[in-house]
C-alpha cells in the first residue's frame, strides 16, 4: 500500500491549492484597493502552497511527480501575476487577474491528478498483494495435500 502519510501529505495540499483558488475567485470579483490587497495575500499562500507541493515531491513515482511539477509551474505564475497585477492598472491589472485564477485552476487540477494517481497505485498494490496471497494460499494447499 501507499504510505498513508504520503496521502494524507497530497490530499493537505490539495485542499490547500483549492482554498487558493477559491480566494483568487472571491477576490476577483471585489473591485480596486480591495482586490489589490487580497492578490498581495493570495501572492504570500501561492509560495506556501508551491513550498508544500515541492516537499512532496520527492517521495513520489514518476507520473505523480510530473503532476507535481506542472502544478509547482503553475503556482509559480500565481506569484508572478499576483505581483504583476499589484503593480498594474486597467487592462493589464484585470489581465494579471485572469492569469491568476486561469492558473491557480491548472495547479489544483495537476495536484488532483497527482492524488488520483496515488489512489490508483495504491489500488494496483493492493490487487498484486491480493493475488500474491492467492498464490501463496495455493502453493500452500497443494503443499499440504497427501500425494498419490
């Protein structure tokens, strides 16, 4: 089976990519000063989130890395338009914005997908384990049987 700790690891930090996103969402629909200062926060839980998602990294197989990746891609353009927007006005403050939540989307989609490849890892260990154990039970049986 997969460590559980390393589950519960990816399933943190996807919870904490969608609340991301979620407060990217709820701060693009707020108007001036407001949403400047809520895109400085979002910039801050961008870089924790990425932290999180580089920590994770390491102890996983190589499609769960990939996904990683793209996501820690991703949560690296959320700091860059979230700096460029607090920076920006008009048309290039509300385009920073976009890119903002266009990217926070794809980062917590890469880290759903790096979660749902865990969960089939685990199962495809789980059925080796279960026909392993069948195998061993017959040998057993066989084993035991008096021969002619």
């Amino acid at each position: 089976m997969v460590d559980t700790k390393v589950k519960d690891a990816l399933d943190h930090v996807r919870a904490s990519a969608q609340k991301l996103h979620a407060e990217i969402s709820d701060a693009a629909a707020k108007r001036g000063g407001a949403l400047r200062a809520d895109l400085e926060a979002v910039g801050q839980k961008a870089k924790a989130v990425k932290e999180s998602v580089n920590g994770s990294i390491g102890v996983q197989n190589e499609t769960v890395k990939k996904h990683l990746k793209e996501a820690v891609t991703h949560l690296e353009g959320v700091q860059k338009h979230t700096t460029e927007g607090v920076k920006s006005t008009g048309h290039a403050f509300q385009t920073s914005v976009r890119q903002t939540l266009a990217d926070a989307r794809a980062a917590v989609q890469h880290i759903s997908e790096a979660v749902a490849a865990v969960q089939d890892i685990s199962e495809a260990v789980a059925a080796v384990q279960h026909i392993s154990e069948a195998v061993a039970a017959k040998r057993s049986a066989a084993s035991t049987k008096p021969r002619k």
